[in-house]
C-alpha cells in the first residue's frame, strides 16, 4: 500500500487529498449540525440512572429527586406550561392502598392545532432484592432512563427547529403500576383529544446487541407506516415493525407501555423499544450496560420518525 502511494502521480495524490479532505468537512459538518446533542443525551441517561435516585419507584424520595431534575431540565430546555405548572399530579389505588404520582409535561407550540405527544416513563421499580454483587438498587437506565433522555434531546431539536404540530412532551409516572401515568394524563387531557394524532412512545430504546428498535403500532394504524420506512432509509440500525398482533400472544406489545392508554382512547401510537434483555428489570440495568452508539442512532431515528409524522 505504501509502495503504491509512493507510485501515484502528484496531480492523482492531490485529487485523492481533496478527496479525503472533502470526505473530512462532509464528517465533521455533519457532526456539528447533528439534531441529537450526543454528550447531553447521554448525560440525561446517566444522571437519571443514578444510585441516587435510588430507581425511582413511583412515591419514594428518589421518584421525588427525578421530578426535580427532569423540572429543571424542562425549564433548560424552554418548555412551555399549561395553566402555569409542569405537573399533573395523580392518584390511584395499589395492593398498599392510595399512592400520589405525579405526571410531568410541557409543550413547544406549532403552527396548527394538531398535537402530537411524545412520551417516556421516568418511574421504574426502585429498590429490590442485592443480587450476587450486591447491588439492590434497580436502577432502569435502559428502562426508561434512556426513553426520558430521548425525549429530552427531541425537545432540544423542536426548540431550534419549530415543528408544524404543536408538540406536547411528557415524562409519566408510575408505568411500572399499570401504566397509570399515561391512564391519568388520557384522563384528563390538556388539550381537546380530537387534537391529537399521535402518541409517539419510548420505552427501553439503548440496549440492544444486534442494532435493531422495534416499532409497535403499525399493524393498528398501517398509514403510519411510510413514516418508518422513509426513517429507516437515513437510519444505521434497523427498525423492524411488529410486536403489534393480537395472535403474538405475549410478543404481542400493544398493551406493554403508556402507548397504550393512547390506544384505549382510539389516538394512533407508535411505540419505540427493544427486546427484553438480561439486564431487564434486574439491578443490572445500569448506565454502563447501554449500547451508546445504538441508544445514539435510536434517539435520531425517533426523531427522523416525528420529523416525518410532523410534515
Ligand atoms: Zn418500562
């Protein structure tokens, strides 16, 4: 190889070095205008998937300290507010009797009334059995840690490129419940629900060892199709529809997340996650267990999906 550089003619070596230079700026100019702030997105994971937050289960203090990083973060991000508040609180009846959650959204207007929701748990299952290392604190970094990261990083890109649906972004409490979060906000919806035509919802979308985030949602509502496909050309993982079949028994995820409660209430969803992994619902499913470049493409190929829908 060597040799044969040597070999090449100097107006061929320059016309190589253009080449290779051009090829450069192409990179380095789609690095600086790329949508998803990558260091932000995966400091929102890590910080969210915290030991402090002691795996956040719906009314514990660790829940508590989540809602006040994810209020934080809303105001950073410059969401705005219905009747002057972030927060929906909620309550429902458990096996221990009354428990408070509490909902978390705010929305970037758009150019119509139509809404579309974007949505991602921020509650998981707190504080369970040590397993041999230890470690009794389940900390949901792919489960939804990643899925709020993402929703947080969507709205940074919204707030710099106003879209044409107004957007509504909201982070649900207590899924790991009975999706009661998402059952409270369809409830009691702040908007009128004729508004809304789609939920977008993200649930475990960073751990993944053979590149692929599924899409739930399409055999209900198959116009939603053609918005996967045009996103999956421009995508380097794959996004295989499915999931979504009444005769897939438990495969079959239309019931599985907060997209759901969307569903019940005849609003079109789509539905964002991985297969179950062996860090699912374990102590294990710390930060370091997510895949950064797979949680990277996953959380611009949400993106590449709304920008579509949002047309
Ligand atoms: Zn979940």
């Amino acid at each position: 190889m060597y040799i044969r550089y040597m070999q090449t003619p100097f107006s061929m070596k320059k016309l190589i070095l253009l080449l290779a230079c051009s090829g450069c700026f192409k990179l380095m100019a789609q690095k600086a205008s790329g949508p998803i702030d990558s260091a932000l997105l995966m400091k929102d994971v890590k910080t969210l998937a915290d030991n402090k937050f002691e795996g956040r289960k719906t009314g514990t203090k660790g829940n508590r300290l989540a809602q006040f990083y994810l209020l934080d973060r809303f105001k950073q991000v410059g969401l705005k507010q219905f009747n002057n508040t972030y927060e929906q609180p909620f309550y429902f009846t458990n096996n221990k009797g009354k428990v408070m959650g509490t909902n978390l959204y705010g929305y970037i207007p758009g150019k119509s009334e139509s809404v579309i929701v974007i949505s991602a748990h921020y509650d998981h299952v707190g504080i369970g059995k040590p397993n041999e290392a230890k470690d009794s604190i389940y900390n949901g970094a792919d489960d939804n840690a990643s899925g709020v990261a993402g929703l947080l990083a969507m709205a940074v890109y919204f707030k710099k490129n106003p879209p044409n649906h107004t957007l509504i972004f909201a982070a649900f409490d207590a899924e790991e419940m009975g999706l009661q979060g998402a059952k409270a906000f369809v409830a009691k919806l702040p908007v009128p629900a004729a508004n809304i035509v789609l939920n977008i919802n993200m649930d475990m979308i960073s751990h993944n060892d053979k590149n692929e985030l599924y899409v739930c949602g399409t055999s209900h509502f198959p116009a939603l199709k053609k918005h996967i496909t045009a996103a999956a050309g421009k995508s380097n993982i794959s996004l295989p529809m499915g999931h979504d079949k009444s005769g897939d028994g438990d495969q079959d995820w239309t019931a599985q997340s907060d997209h759901h409660a969307f569903f019940v209430k005849k609003i079109p969803f789509l539905y964002f996650g991985v297969e179950d992994h062996v860090d699912y619902h374990k102590a294990s499913d710390e930060y370091s267990r997510i895949n950064h470049s797979f949680f990277y493409q996953a959380v611009q190929s949400i993106l590449e999906v709304v920008k579509e829908a949002d047309k």
